[in-house]
C-alpha cells in the first residue's frame, strides 16, 4: 500500500508543476498584451488563476481519504487473521506421549483420541490407555480436532555453581585427647537417684536439696581404680523439671534408668524412657530400694515391658542391676534369694523324676515277667500285634476289607538290626491311610519262600544288608513282587514312607491365576432372554477364559465354574491382565452379581499325596 500512495503523490507532485509552469507563462504573456493594449482590455479576473491551486487541495483531501480507507483495510484483515489464529486452541505435546496424556492435554476425553484415529493404519484395538503415539499420530489427532500443534521443550537443569566448602583433614588420632563418658541418672522423684550417687561420690547432696529432692542438674567425676574416670549428671525427677531432663539425655553417652523396687513405673520414669528413646542413647536399668521387704524388681521389670523396655532376663537388650543406695547389699539379697528358689526347684525336680523312674521300673518288670520266657523274635511279634490292636480308630478309616493295606516283609543281616526296624514301625501311626501289615520278619538273605508269601499277600520284601541272588530276582520279577534292597536304615525308612505315599489317593490343589473385583452389575439381550453381566477389573494376576472361575461374596464361595463370556470394551477376548476392566457372564444364569463382590480364577492341579507318619529322623 506504502508504494501505490507513494507514486499517487509523485504523480501529483508532477502535475502542479505542470501548473505552475503554465500559470507563469500565462503571466508573461498577459503582462506583454497589457503593456501593449495599456488601455483598451480588461485585466483577467484573479479567479481564474485560483482554480488550478484549488482542485490541489481537493486532491489533496481525497489523497488523505484515500491513505484512510487503505488503513482501515489492512488493520481490518489483520484482526480478522489474528481471529482466526486464535480460534484454534493450542495444545502442547511431546514426543511418546500416552494416548490419556494426549487426551489430557486437549482437555478430551479417550473417545476423542481414538475417534480421531479411525480409518488409520494404526491398530486401534491395540491401544490402550498407557500406550505410547508416535509423533505422526499424534499430529493426526491434533489435525482432526481442529487444533493448533506445540512442542514442548525440555527444560535444561541449571548448572549450579559449586558452593561447598574444603573438608578439613581428620585429626591426628594421636593428638586427640580423650573425655570421660558421660553418664545421666534419671528416674521420678524420690527414687533415690542422688542418694545412688551419693553412695558413688561418698557426698550427701540430697540432704542439703530443700524438702530432700534434687532441684539442679549435678555434674562430678568419679575415678575408677584404673584411673579412669566417669562423669555422672544428676538430673532432677520431680514434674517441674521436664526440660532439665531433656537436656541430660541430649548430652549424655548412657542413661542410667533408676526405678525403685516397691513403687514401679511412674509418669516420670515414662518421661524419661521417652527422652532416653529422642536421643537415641543406650539406657542401664537400675531397680533401687531392693532391700525393702515390699520391693518386688520382677514387677518393675514386666511394666516395663509395656513402654518398649525389654529386660534381658525377658529376651531384650537392657541390662537391669538390683541395687540398694542406702545398704553397694541388694545385690547379695537378690543373688541369695535367687539361690534359695532354684534349691527349692531343683529339690521338686527331683521328686518329680524319682517318682517317674519308679513308675517306669515298675512297668518294665511287670512286662518282663510277662515276656521274661520268649523269644525275643516271639516277643516283637507280640508286641507289634497288642500295639496294632490298641491303635485308635480314625475318621477317616475305612470300614470292612476294602481299606489301603500295605503288607511288607522284613529281613535282615542279624536279630539286632530286625529288631531296631521292628521299634520304628511300633511308631506308625497313619492307619486311617494305609495300613500297615506286617506279613513276616527273619534274619538272612531272601529267599523263594519270602518271595511266595509276598505274592500270597501282594506285599512288599525289605531287605536291610542282605542279598537276594539272581534266581530269586527273576523269580519275583515274574510274581511282580518289589524286592528293596538296603544298606542305611533310614534309606529303608524313607524308602517305606515313599511306598505308603504312592498308595495314597492323589491330592487336587487349587492354584489361583487371578483375581478381580466386580465395580458395576447390568445385563444384556441375547435372543429372547436377558444376560446379566459384571463390570470388573483385574486386581492380581490375569483372568484366562478357559480356566475356572468362582465367585466370592463376603469370604463365602457361592458359585464355581465356567464363564460364557468375556470382553474388553466390545471385543471378545481370552485373557485380560491386571489394572484393565472387563465385562463377564457366568454359565449360570441364575445367580445375580452384586457391586463388591470378587471374581476368583484358578486351576486345579493333581498333587501326590504324602504320608503323614513320621517316624522321628
């Protein structure tokens, strides 16, 4: 516009020169015809001349109304560009973003993404909330929903200046110049912390202390035999003083804790646990005032126990020192007591004992007398037949012929180690699961005659440092009798464990794959019938379609089984995994879903059974 006004002003600039040089020699000529014609023509009119300047002012008017309009055109266009710039709402995005990022910050919902997304080579099925978008769809989106694109730029962390100070050297182990511990004595009033000290120091401040409590925080040092010393801070225990406590345990190596034996734990004992615990300092249990007869230190001990303070005679870590302040005697009081009640138990112990090992002869002799003339093969096999019929019935026995029976055969290398076997299989005690039936016991190796019997009875032939020769091998491999060979004892034990085992029925386990909690109940039209349906997510694990499911209402289990259905939005799918929500029909339509219940699945697995006789190794 700048370059059309500016030729319009040449142009016109060009023509009133024009003008004037017309107007001058128009002049020239008149004054020529006046000094002719001095007297005979009229002088020109001035208006005539006045003309040429006045069609310049009107074009000088209607070149400021030209410049006027050609402004308000431009400015009108530019508003009406900036309009429309502004119309279209800007939306700052990044690279990877998630599809609920996306949705986020164009202030959408999902559908919205994934409208936008229809009839593109993406898998919209494949999308989830979490996905990542690439920068092509993303700028898809943005383009279908009518608004502007902006990438966000990454901040770049400032480079802090380093502003730390030199660390200085450590110290010269051996310039540096040891300081006593400290050591703070703390405890409720008038539990004889400064008399304690006293004791220590050979003073007596608590005498010289108005009404005989201690109003100051003391501080002295004691030195040991060793030449050691230690400092002591007496703090005071009445109510008044909390602040004055809280600064001896600030600065202290050790609390020393000092409860008296007949009054137990007060509000200041607690106060002070408390300050203790805030400076985090090892504290020593003191129990004071032993040598009163109403002191009782196992009472101070188990209150303690209430506020964290654990003794070691209870399995802690505090150490607990009976003392008495006014007689270094409490401890040989305590220390005579204990002796006397262990005397005293010890004496019950043995009354106890000699009574039952005279009960014990008892029974022994009389079995003796009663066995004293067998055999002691005879005598075993008595014994294992009295103790089998003593054994108690079980629940779960079977009844008649038709229980788990094992029979077995037992040989051995001499009477010694038959007999030990023998003692182990007293202690079966799993009949309720399979019996257990001694067929016959000897000492040798295996022969035809046991290879017989175990085929008479379908029983097994167990052999502890015996041999069985080949003939006898081939000879039970065709009955299809087990021979077990063994040279350990508790091989042979666990060889007969693992035989009951496999003559137990097989166990079913259930295993749960995942679990879901149903957020939403509605049903839907299939046919002419009604399908109720629940709305779940998948709390633990993932729900597979094939396995088998149960739901759970209350802790209670009212249905188990298939499910007909189950969809992720409106496709059909197998699997669904943890943190995604689905819809799902049971094969029973009966049974009504209700907001909070659990859906359960899981799959059940055969398991071999295992005997629950243990014989003790």
């Amino acid at each position: 516009m700048n370059q059309k006004i500016l030729k319009l002003e040449n142009l016109l600039r060009f023509h009133t020169i024009c003008r004037q040089l017309h107007s001058l020699y128009q002049r020239r000529m008149l004054a020529q015809w006046r000094h002719v014609f001095s007297s005979a023509y009229p002088v020109w009119p001035a208006q005539l001349y006045a003309q040429p300047w006045q069609t310049d002012a009107l074009i000088r008017a209607a070149l400021s109304q030209h410049r006027l309009l050609v402004t308000k055109k431009e400015k009108k266009s530019q508003k009406s560009q900036l309009s429309s710039t502004k119309s279209k709402k800007e939306v700052e995005v990044w690279i990877g973003m998630t599809v609920e990022e996306l949705a986020r910050a164009m202030e959408k919902d999902i559908d919205c993404v994934y409208e936008s997304l229809l009839n593109t080579a993406i898998d919209i099925d494949s999308l989830e909330a979490h996905s990542h978008l690439d920068e092509v769809w993303i700028k898809e989106v943005i383009k279908k929903s009518g608004m502007k694109l902006k990438w966000s730029k990454l901040k770049q962390d400032k480079v802090r200046e380093n502003k730390d100070a030199v660390k200085r050297p450590q110290a010269d182990p051996a310039l540096l110049i040891p300081r006593s511990p400290v050591v703070t004595i703390m405890g409720h009033v008038d539990h004889g912390k400064t008399t304690l000290l006293d004791k220590l120091r050979k003073t007596q401040v608590a005498a010289m202390e108005a009404g005989g409590i201690t109003q100051h925080i003391g501080a002295f040092l004691v030195s040991l035999p060793s030449g050691e010393k230690i400092t002591f801070l007496d703090t005071p225990g009445h109510a008044a003083f909390s602040a004055m406590r809280a600064r001896g345990a600030h600065i202290t190596d050790i609390i020393i804790l000092v409860v008296a034996a007949d009054d137990g734990v007060m509000k200041q004992t607690v106060e002070s646990i408390q300050h203790a615990k805030d400076a985090q300092v090892p504290v020593v249990l003191a129990i004071n005032k032993c040598d009163k007869a109403e002191a009782d230190p196992e009472r101070v001990k188990k209150e303690l126990l209430a506020y964290d303070v654990v003794c070691e005679d209870y399995g802690g870590d505090i150490q607990a020192v009976h003392v008495s302040a006014l007689t270094p005697r409490a401890r040989e009081v305590v220390h005579w007591r204990k002796y006397e009640q262990e005397q005293e138990k010890n004496k019950e112990d043995l009354e106890l004992i000699e009574e039952k090992r005279k009960e014990h002869q008892e029974a022994h002799r009389k079995a003796r007398e009663k066995y004293g003339t067998l055999p002691w093969k005879e005598r075993s096999f008595i014994k294992y037949k009295i103790k089998k019929q003593q054994q108690p019935l079980k629940p779960k026995e079977k009844a008649g012929g038709d229980s788990n029976v094992l029979p077995i055969i037992i040989k051995g290398d001499v009477d010694g180690s038959v007999e030990a076997i023998l003692n182990i299989m007293d202690t079966y005690d799993a009949s309720h699961e399979c019996e257990l039936e001694l067929v016959h016991f000897g000492v040798g190796d295996i022969s035809e005659n046991d290879v017989n019997l175990a085929e008479t009875f379908h029983g097994v032939i167990y052999g502890f440092n015996v041999n069985a020769g080949n003939v006898i091998q081939q000879s039970a491999a065709k009955k299809g009798v087990k021979i077990k060979l063994h040279k350990i004892i508790y091989r042979l034990i666990e060889d007969l464990q693992e035989e009951l085992s496999s003559r137990l029925p097989c166990i079913v386990e259930e295993h749960t794959i995942g679990e879901a909690s149903i957020l939403a109940t509605f049903s839907i039209t299939e046919g002419k019938k009604k399908v109720p349906v629940a709305g779940c997510r998948v709390q633990k694990g993932q729900l597979e379609k094939q396995k088998k499911f149960k739901l759970i209402r209350n802790g209670h289990v009212i249905w188990n089984g298939s499910l007909i259905s189950l969809k992720h939005h409106k496709d059909d799918i197998s699997v669904i995994k943890t943190g995604m929500d689905c819809g799902l029909s049971l094969d029973e339509e009966k049974i009504e879903f209700k907001v909070g219940d659990d859906i359960v699945c899981y799959e059940e697995k055969e398991v071999l059974a295992k005997t629950s006789w243990d014989p003790g190794f």
